[in-house]
C-alpha cells in the first residue's frame, strides 16, 4: 500500500495489487480477507492519529469495486472494528458483482475461478440488511458507454441493495459519455462528476 495523500484535511489511502496479472482464484480469496485487514487497520490507526478525524469513505473501480462490496457483506467485520462507525459511505464504479459470468470467458483463463465458487464470491448474493441501521450511503455508478454486462450487473446489485436494506441511502447512475475508464482517469479534472459528487457527500454529510 503506498503511502497516504492528504490534501486540505482529507486523507487517501490506495491499495494497489502489482500481481494482477498471475492473480489466480486462491490469490483472489487472499486479496479479500486482505483487504478486509488492511481496511480494518486504516479504520483503526485513523480513528488513534487525528483527533479530528470525523468520517471514513470506501470507494473501488471494476474489481475493485467487487472488493469493498463483498469487504460491506461483512456484518462480523463491522462490528468488531474499532472506528467502523465512521463509515459514511462507498462509491463502486463500473464494479463486477456476478462473477458467474465470468467463468466460460477468456477473462478466467488466468483467474482460474472453479465456478462452484462463483455464487459465494458474488456480492449480488450477499446479505447487506447490517447497513440499514448504519445508514451507510452506496453509490452505485457505470458510465454510459460502459459495457452491458458493467451495466446491467451495476443496476442488479443497485436493486438487490434496495431489496435487502430497505433504505433510501442506496443511489444509482449511469453518467453519460463517459467508459469504463475515463470514469475514473479524469477524477483530477476540476469539473470530473466522480469528484464532486465526493465532495459534496463530505460537505453534506460532514
């Protein structure tokens, strides 16, 4: 993990994985109880270091958006970490949540994902019913000319959310003329969709 940036008070934390592309399934199953640990010493060293410090957002793009949503499964996980109650909200971008669908592609050639194994790594069949007394907001977001599968995979995982929460702290958008990369490669742009919607969450909400 590379070292935090912090800029007018916001602190950023980026995990990053140097072997994706050697990544096979028993990787994958290492990569999520790891990032659940990483997460989890963030929360905590966060919550011990700044005083002031007031709020914790999860954000993940493609893959990574897979990650903090199965990391938010955890009911277990939340409740027995410290500071896990400053957990404002999540933004998943163009996120992968059925990996059914990727078992008889080229896609799992180098995964190697036995598709028994599919269903219990999705997080479109996950129970989320914990963030309905936490009030957790989810942004669930995929841009226009993202494919169909990061499409319609966002806009389930959006109504499977609705279904089991049962709150109005779920929101979806599908951002026009934007693909599943420049999504999020212009989120310095002072005028990038993804960062104001960022900061005006913050604003509102902190």
């Amino acid at each position: 993990m590379p070292p935090s940036k912090e800029s007018r008070g916001t602190s950023w934390a980026n995990p990053s994985n140097k072997n994706e592309q050697q990544i096979n399934s028993r990787i994958i199953l290492t990569s999520c109880d790891t990032t659940t640990h990483l997460s989890a010493g963030a929360l905590i060293k966060n919550s011990n270091y700044f005083p002031t410090f007031r709020g914790i957002y999860f954000a993940g793009h493609s893959a990574g958006a897979h990650l903090v949503a199965k990391l938010l499964s955890g009911a277990d996980f939340l409740e027995r970490t410290p500071g896990s109650r400053r957990l404002q909200a999540a933004f998943l971008i163009s996120g992968v949540y059925d990996l059914r669908e990727i078992v008889h592609t080229y896609v799992n050639d180098a995964v190697r994902l036995p598709e028994e194994w599919a269903v219990a790594m999705s997080p479109l069949f996950d129970d989320y019913k914990h963030l309905f007394e936490r009030k957790i907001r989810m942004y669930i977001l995929a841009g226009e000319h993202d494919s169909g599968t990061f499409k319609r995979q966002s806009r389930e995982f959006y109504e499977h959310l609705l279904d089991v929460c049962r709150t109005q702290h779920m929101y979806f958008e599908i951002k026009d003329r934007l693909d599943h990369f420049d999504i999020v490669e212009n989120f310095a742009n002072q005028d990038n969709f993804l960062k104001n919607l960022v900061v005006h969450d913050v604003r509102k909400h902190l």
